[in-house]
C-alpha cells in the first residue's frame, strides 16, 4: 500500500529520481528497457502516493495544481519533469549535453521525456500546443516564437517552482493588492434571494468537498460589482 506525502519536499525528491530515469532512458545506455519499467512504477507509485495523501486529508501542491486547471497525468508529469530540471542540480548533470549549462528546457526534451509512446505523443500535440493548459493558465512559460518549434524553451512558472518546494501563498504581485482570508465569513449578511443563496452554497461545498481546491471570493467596495 502506498504511504502519503509527509510535504511537497518529498514529492519533489520523487519527482527528481524519475526524471534521472527518464533521462537515462533517452541516452539509452543499454539500459532503456529496464528503465522503462521501472520509469512506469515510479509514475504509478507517485500516483498512489498522491491519491493517499489526499485521503489523509492533506495534499501535495503540485497535485493540486492538477486538479485545479484540470491537468491530464502527462501534463502534470511536465510540470514535474520541468520542476526538477528547474531546481536539481543532480538532475542537471543527467541532462549533459540536452540542456544548455545555464538554459532551460525545450519542448524537444520535454516530449522526448514525457510523451515516450506513439500513444503518448499523440497527446503531445494537444497538450504542448501554445493554446494548451499548460501555457493558455501561464504554468509554464514558452520562449522565442522564431526558433523551430522543438527548439523553443519551455520552463515552469515562478509559482509553479514555489509550490513545487512547498511554499504556500499569494503569488507575490497578487499579494500587493489582495489577502488571503483561511476561514472567509458565511455570507449570511448579504441580501439576496434564498433560491440563489443556496445555489452558490452548493456549488462552494462542492468545490471544497470534492474538488478540494481553494475558491476565490472577489471583495471591493460598495458599488464595486464584487462581494
């Protein structure tokens, strides 16, 4: 049976072994099949790692990120596969000669790392389109449009990194002009329809129970439209 998470630290460390594997995988030292197999456990495992997290009542940030936008498994495993190559040093040394010293990533190395089946990459085409997920909610961030498409850099988002380390907060511009409430009041003292009060009450159990995911609650000022 899989364990949980005890922090985000240790997921990234998980995250960090797979990719060394990955990278192996594509030198293919004579070892790729191996590698391979045990390529596809440590994704399961995480995983499984992941969903027991979430039933112990907590959850990995990055896991979270997924669920928020929606993310397919491959999706979420290039924000990890980008994470690692962002803040691993040793990882870094695996990639030797397919990423520049001090550069970032490619979308070449990218789906060469994730997308490694014909029914993978297939996926690729959607998922690492400029209007993907990815890129259309900013999660990772794309470089030079005049470069071929392959060649272009791809690298994860400032907060992408923050919650991949465990840091928990307001995106430091949001946080300039907006704070973050743990335990927002009710609502009861808003003057609106009892039909429609119940509707957003349902919706925001829902979003808590079952998507477990934060939800946004937009204030302003009297006459501002946002309460």
């Amino acid at each position: 049976m899989a364990t949980s998470y005890v922090d985000a630290r240790e997921y990234l460390d998980d995250a960090i072994a797979l990719v060394e594997r990955m990278l192996g995988r594509s030198r293919d030292d004579g070892r790729a099949a191996e590698l391979e197999v045990e390529i596809a456990h440590r994704e399961e495992l995480m995983a499984a790692r992941c969903r027991a997290t979430a039933v112990a009542g907590r959850r990995v940030p990055l896991d979270l990120v997924g669920t928020a936008f929606g993310l397919s498994p491959t999706e979420l495993r290039v924000l990890a596969v980008l994470a690692a190559l962002e803040l691993s040093a040793d990882v870094r040394r695996a990639a030797g000669a397919l990423v520049e010293t001090a550069g970032p990533a490619t979308l070449g190395l990218v789906e060469a790392l994730v997308y490694r089946s014909p029914h993978l990459r297939s996926a690729s085409a959607e998922e690492l389109a400029e209007d993907g997920r990815l890129f259309t909610h900013s999660l990772a961030e794309l470089g030079d449009a005049g470069l071929p498409w392959l060649a272009r850099s791809v690298r994860p988002a400032r907060r992408v990194l923050e919650l991949a380390l465990g840091r928990l907060r307001l995106d430091i511009d949001l946080a300039n002009i907006a704070h973050l409430v743990e335990d927002p009041a009710d609502g009861s003292q808003l003057t609106i329809d009892a039909k429609v009060r119940a509707s957003v009450d349902e919706a925001v159990r829902r979003q808590l129970s079952e998507a477990r995911t934060a939800v946004p609650l937009l204030v302003g000022p009297s006459g501002a439209g946002r309460c």
